[in-house]
C-alpha cells in the first residue's frame, strides 16, 4: 500500500565540536577545525540552494556548537542554536527567516563543559515541542550529524587531556565559508534574546548534570537550600545522599561551591589526599548512578515519542553518526521510527547527498514520496558523481572515501510471515545463541568449542575499532559470525557439536538476509561499500585476517577483551535489547569469555 503524504517537516539536528585536537596530518591538509567547517558550510550550501517549497515541507536547523570564545583563550563556549528556513517569496535560494539562541554556557578546556543541551532528552524534547508542532497530516524527516558510539549519538569527549595546543575560534578565517557563516553570523545577532531552559527567577541554578572525575551524573529535584543532594537513578530508581558539606569518601571531602563568573555550581574537593584515588573512589561508590556522555538511543526514541505522539513515527531518519546501524539502535527505535538510514562502520566527509535529496522532495513533478523512497534515495545519492566530485574538493587529502562507507536504509516496520521482520530476525537469534551455549558436554569439549567460537569471532570484521574507546572493538555482524560458524558446523559436525536442525536454521536466517532476498529482510537499500574491510588507518594485515564476508547492518556487542572505558560501560548496561530482549546473548557471552571480560558490562550470572 502506497504510503501518501506530500507534506514534510524536515529538522537537521547538528553537533558540532570545534575544540577538536588535529591528528597527524599532511601538512597540506585542513585541521579538524577547518575540515569541519568546510562539512558545515557545503551542508548549509544545500539547505540554502535547493528552494523550499512551503507548499511541500518546513525545515529547521538545531545545531549545538562548542567552540573557543576567543583566539587563545583557555575559555571555550557552548550555544545552542534554533533556525527555521523559508522561502516566502519563492526565490532561487532560502532564507534563514527565524533565529532564536537556546543556549549559551561559559566553560574551560581544563573543565569540560557536560551543558550540551542535544544530549539531555528532556531539553531536546521541550525544543522540539516549544518550536516544531507536527500536523497529523506531515511526515518528519529527521537528519542528526557528528559524533556516534553504537548506543548513542553526540559522544561527548573529555578533552581536558588531549587539548594542550589551542585552536582557533569557528569565526576565524570564517569568510572562506560563506554559507557557514550566514548561519553563524544570524545568531551572534541574537544573543541578547537568549532563552532560559530553566526558571528564570532561580539566578543560582544548579545544573541537572554535573561531571565528577570521567563521569557525568544526573541531579533531580534539587533546591539550592538543601543540606545534600539526591541523585537518582532512572533505572532502578534508587537514591544516593552524596556530595556537600562535610560529604567524605576515603578523605576527600566534597562541596559546591557558586561560581559568580559562570553563575553556576561546580564540585569541589578539600584536602584531597590523592586525585586517583579520589577518581577510582567515586567510580567505586557510584557505580548505580545513570550517567551519560551520550543521547542514547533509547534517549531519542522516548523524545521523539513525546514529541510527535506514539501513535505517529518519523518516517525516515537520516544518522550522519559513526556505527549507528546495528541491532541496538534498530530495537530502541522501532517503536518510533519507520525507516532508518545509518552507516554499519564509519562515515565522515562528503557524507550524505542532502542536495540531491532536498531536490528529490521538492521536486513539483514528483507528487508523493513514500518514506521507503526517501530512505532509498538517501542512499543512491550519497554515491552518485556529484558525491565523488564533493569528496575530492572537501577532503584535502584529495581521497575518495565513498567506498569504505557502508550505509544501509532499513524498514524497522517491515512485516513477514512471522510479524514484524526486526522483532521475528532477533527472537530467532535468540533462540540460536541459547542453543549454541555449551552444555550436556565433556569439560575438554567446552574448551574445544569455546576456543572455535573466539576464533570465528578473531576473524569477523570489528566496525568499531577505529573508535575512541581506548582502542578496543566491540561491534561484529552478528550474521556474518553465525556464517562462518555454520558453515564448519555443517561441513564438519565433529567440531562443532550443535544439531544438525537448529544449524540449519540458523543457516535459514543467514540466508534471508542475503541482499537478493530482498523482500525477506528490512534492507531496502545499502551502498557500494566495496573497500570497507580496507578502510583507512587499519592495522597492517586486519583486512587479509578477517574474513570479508557481505555486511549486512546486523552489528551485536561482542566483547572480547577487557575494556574499562566507563562510557561504554554505561553505555552497555543501559541498552535496552540486551536488557529487554537479547537475554540469551549475555548468558552466551559469560559461557565463553573470562569474567574479567564481561562482568563490568553485564550481572553475574
């Protein structure tokens, strides 16, 4: 059934962190700095070019920008900016016809900044519906852009360490980006109309986050006169006393103290006797608390839930985010999103198409778009001439890199002969681990099949492992490990002692994802991708190890090393399929793996 809407209400939701330290570079590329506001000003070109016809949609631009106050100031500056983009005379060109400035916070590189208001659902949710109300009769198109981990989007990164060489502010050099700073520019005019999230008539707010040590920690329901704070966690609900006068853990004593330049509260410690003991401490005595460097997945489907209600989705939703297709984000947005348009590994400059997409919706020839046509059309465009062309001219090491991404757009809402494919597809991998959890067997036969399954898993191509968690992988297709581990099950049943029956079953799931079967699984369309096993800065030899088989945005967390990064951490323990759903998986993982390798992510059993 065609899906008929010819009105839509497209939101960009942009992070844009122009603190960033410049990798090794050749000395004639840009800086991570300027390399961002090239990406910036050739996406804003696109939104100001391509004419708007109101007739057809509504567009709006969230963009939360951390930046450098001033050329060589240690102060760094973070605002928070709303635009709405017309064309109310139906010229060649937009308008920015509405600016408003959410947000502005003072902070330091010593001190990161955790007031990012993109990252706090409840925020986020209260732009949305103070600025865009959605008719029952529009269909949302939503493009979020930077910064993703897998279980989230917008990593917030502590940069107090890696930012030692100062960069220069974004209106530096801002000239060479015209259509960047016509953004930028709009909202320097605005901000002495700057609008408070919070009651106007508490001068000394308290932030509802705060960052202790490596870890941000949510504060609710606080007043200034209380003689200590409750923290709550919003998993379990408990509550911790912590942090005020008098408050000690192992010596340290901590306060809060007002800051009159910055106007807000921060931690302080007395007398500490030791700052790693007193970083290892609070991570040992606050290990319940929900912290968050991200917008979690299930984060921005409960925003877009109380945004636009739970009886309508966004029909296509456009990640311009690292790693963001895998079965984690897929589960926490089924309920809210139709069609999902997400890279498997990594993506960066050119990015997606969005000329050629605003075209295609605007189109006066073209009189309805389905948000399966929109998810496709996202795809084939970001691959197209015009790309390959942006790629050279944006990138200034002149590479083409359109083919070491793999970006998928799936149907969360597809429907087959069991239901919903995405739920059907992850009971049965359910039911298969649970089956290939040794049992029933000699203790030299464990060790056997344990030591296939980590070698199958040593030869399955990690999506992560150019990622900022210390280095560490995490995220393998979980279909293309169950393929190599059927196929020596199938051709040698000495070694891998599993039913014949539920081998071949699993088998029947790896073969219906297949790309030819297109109409048994949620792929409506994937890109090239043909030098993903290949990608840029891989260590020497990972791609001839891993065994290359056809991705398929199937991604699972598969720890195989001790990794004690707290975000991931956190990260893991709040996500919802493998608390909800994926139940068997973690019991497969404690089965197999050392203790040290998975007791931080998951309970004992």
């Amino acid at each position: 059934m065609s899906h008929i809407k010819d009105k839509w209400v497209i939101v960009f939701l942009i992070y844009a962190d122009f603190r960033k330290k410049d990798k090794d570079k050749p000395k004639d590329a840009l800086t991570m700095t300027e390399q961002m506001k090239a990406e910036l000003n050739s996406m804003f070109k696109d939104i100001l070019t391509v004419p708007l016809d109101s007739n057809r949609a509504r567009m709006y631009v969230i963009m939360n920008t951390i930046d450098y106050k001033e050329e060589g100031s240690c102060k760094t500056e973070a605002k928070t900016l709303f635009y709405e983009i017309g064309n109310p005379n139906y010229l060649k060109y937009n308008q920015i016809t509405a600016c408003k400035v959410i947000s502005n916070e003072i902070g330091d590189i010593d001190r990161p900044n955790p007031g990012n208001p993109v990252q706090k659902p409840e925020i986020l949710k209260k732009i949305l519906k103070d600025h865009i109300q959605v008719q029952r009769e529009e269909e949302v198109f939503f493009i979020t852009w930077d910064h993703g981990s897998a279980f989230g989007i917008f990593r917030e990164v502590d940069h107090g360490v890696v930012m030692a060489e100062l960069r220069k502010p974004i209106h530096h050099n801002l000239e060479r980006y015209p259509y960047l700073a016509e953004f930028w520019n709009k909202a320097l005019e605005k901000d002495f109309e700057l609008t408070e999230l919070v009651d106007q008539n508490n001068h000394k707010k308290i932030p509802d986050v705060i960052q202790i040590g490596h870890n941000l920690f949510r504060l609710e329901n606080i007043s200034i006169e209380q003689g200590f704070l409750e923290k709550s966690n919003l998993i379990t609900q408990t509550k911790l006393k912590v942090i005020h006068k008098d408050s000690v853990f192992n010596g340290n004593k901590f306060r809060l103290v007002y800051n009159e330049s910055s106007e807000e509260f921060e931690v302080h410690i007395d007398n500490p006797l030791d700052s790693l003991t007193f970083s290892n401490n609070v991570i040992a005595e606050l290990t319940d608390v929900d912290v968050r460097e991200i917008l979690s997945n299930d984060e921005l489907a409960t925003v877009f839930k109380e945004w636009i209600g739970a009886d309508k989705k966004v029909a296509v939703l456009l990640m311009m985010n690292c790693w963001m297709m895998n079965l984690h984000t897929m589960y926490s947005l089924h309920e809210t999103v139709k069609c999902l348009v997400a890279p498997q590994g990594n993506i960066g400059t050119p990015g997606y198409n969005y000329r050629d997409i605003l075209n295609y919706l605007f189109n006066p020839r073209s009189i309805f778009k389905s948000p399966e046509e929109l998810a496709i059309r996202c795809v084939s465009t970001s691959e197209n001439k015009r790309m390959r062309r942006r790629s050279i001219k944006l990138r200034a090491d002149k590479e083409d890199m359109i083919d070491k991404w793999k970006i998928f757009a799936v149907d969360l809402q597809r429907e087959g002969d069991n239901g919903i494919i995405l739920i059907d597809h992850l009971n049965k991998i359910n039911q298969f681990v649970d089956k290939l959890i040794p049992k029933d067997i000699s203790a030299h036969e464990v060790q056997e099949l344990i030591s296939l399954y980590k070698s199958v898993r040593l030869v399955c191509f990690d999506f992560t492992l150019q990622g900022s968690f210390g280095g560490k992988s995490f995220i393998v297709d979980i279909i293309n490990w169950f393929n190599i581990l059927t196929d020596i099950g199938l051709r040698n049943p000495e070694i891998l002692p599993i039913d014949h029956t539920n081998l071949s079953n699993i088998k029947n799931l790896v073969n219906t994802v297949r790309p030819q079967n297109v109409r048994k699984h949620l792929v409506l369309k994937e890109s090239i991708g043909k030098d993903i096993y290949n990608y840029n800065g891989t260590p020497a030899g990972l791609d001839r190890a891993v065994v290359g088989f056809h991705p398929t945005g199937y991604g699972l967390f598969f720890p195989n090393e001790i990794n004690n990064n707290q975000n991931l951490i956190n990260n893991v323990k709040n996500d919802s399929l493998l608390q909800e759903f994926l139940l068997n998986w973690k019991k497969f993982i404690q089965s197999v793996y050392d203790k040290e390798i998975w007791k931080v992510f998951f309970d004992y059993k």
